[in-house]
C-alpha cells in the first residue's frame, strides 16, 4: 500500500467510527490503524497526532452537517416549520443510529465537549466554534420568526443559545438512557421557550 492510497481517508473514518462508538480518549493509534486496516507507521505520515485526527474528524462531521442544518434551516418554510423539521431530522438521525448499532450515540460534538473540553485548547476551540455557527444559523430563523409575530423573545440571539442548548441537553439525555424518545417533547418544549404556540401564523401555519 503506497502512500498515495486511501490510507487517510480509511484512518479518518475508522476514527470516526471509534469516536462515536466509544469516545476518543481511550482509543490509541495502534487500534486506530488496524481497525482501518493500514500499518501503523502509515498515521504519521497522514496525521501529525492523534489531537490532529481528532481535529480532522470533528471538522469532517461538522461539514456534513452544517449542509443538513443550511438545507433544513435555510429552507422556504416558515420559520418555526424550519426549527421544527431541524429537530425532527435530529430526533430520525439518533433512531437511525440506535438501529444500526444497538445504542444512541448522541451528539459527536456533545460527546466531546464533555469528554475532552478542559484537555485541549485547540479541540475546545474548534467545538466553541461550532456551536457558535449553529445559534448563528438558529438565531437567522428565531429574527424571522420575531418579525413575522411568531414568537416572543427578548433577544434572538440568547434565544438561539437556549434553542441550541435545548437540542443539545436532550440529545445527551437521549444516549444517556439510550432512548431517543426522550427527543418526543423537544418540540413542545421549544415553542414554550420561544413564547410562541404551534397553531400560531407566521405567513403560513407552523404545525
């Protein structure tokens, strides 16, 4: 196997795959390549450390869906439609997982925020990043919201955080009990939050 095969792209998604099913810390570079199938001197070419991989793999996951959140919540819908399908797709996404592999892996970068965010500055920081894109994105939709009279908030972008943390909080809940039916209220919830009611009009009907 030459240098110019695959052999970073396996190593990235064996790391994926690893990282989601069982977190990053535990997991060396030894079981890494051998689960991608790859000599393990064949790492270091492809990654300068295993920060590095992680790093890697964070902003693969985060390209992937930051389409999905643009293509849900950048959608023609009504806002809350928007939101509303944001969480749905959330709630299909941890059933899907949980079906293919027995157990509701959560948020990848839930997961490592918790695991790894008072370890490593340049993993904090990338994540902080992330979480900062999606209230950007969920803020667009609650300032829409808010001039059409669909919602009542004192300021959209802390609403957007407490939007952003109430998916996240219930996703965690979901692995933590492994049932992504603790997802069912997210909805309800949000509404509540938002000081908006899901009969309300907002140029269309948001149920």
């Amino acid at each position: 196997m030459g240098r110019t095969s695959d052999a970073g792209s396996r190593i990235l998604g064996a790391a994926r795959s690893l990282i989601e099913l069982r977190g990053y810390s535990a997991l060396g570079v030894a079981e890494i390549c051998k689960t991608a199938g790859v000599p393990k001197g064949s790492f270091y070419y492809f990654f300068d450390s295993k920060e590095a991989l992680a790093l890697a793999v964070i902003d693969e996951h985060w390209a992937a869906q930051q389409r999905d959140w643009e293509r849900v919540l950048g959608s023609d819908d009504v806002p809350l439609q928007r939101l509303r399908r944001l969480f749905e797709e959330t709630e299909a996404a941890q059933r899907a997982g949980q079906a293919a592999c027995g157990t509701v892996s959560g948020c990848m970068f839930g997961n490592l925020t918790l695991e790894l965010s008072n370890q490593t500055d340049a993993i904090r920081s990338r994540l902080q990043q992330i979480f900062d894109a999606q209230v950007d994105m969920v803020e667009g939709v609650i300032t829409e919201a808010l001039r059409q009279g669909a919602v009542s908030v004192a300021g959209p972008r802390a609403a957007a955080r407490s939007v952003v943390a109430q998916l996240e909080g219930q996703v965690l809940f979901a692995k933590l009990y492994n049932n992504p039916a603790r997802l069912e209220a997210l909805w309800d919830d949000c509404l509540a939050l938002l000081g908006a009611h899901p009969s309300r009009p907002a140029g269309g009907h948001a149920t």
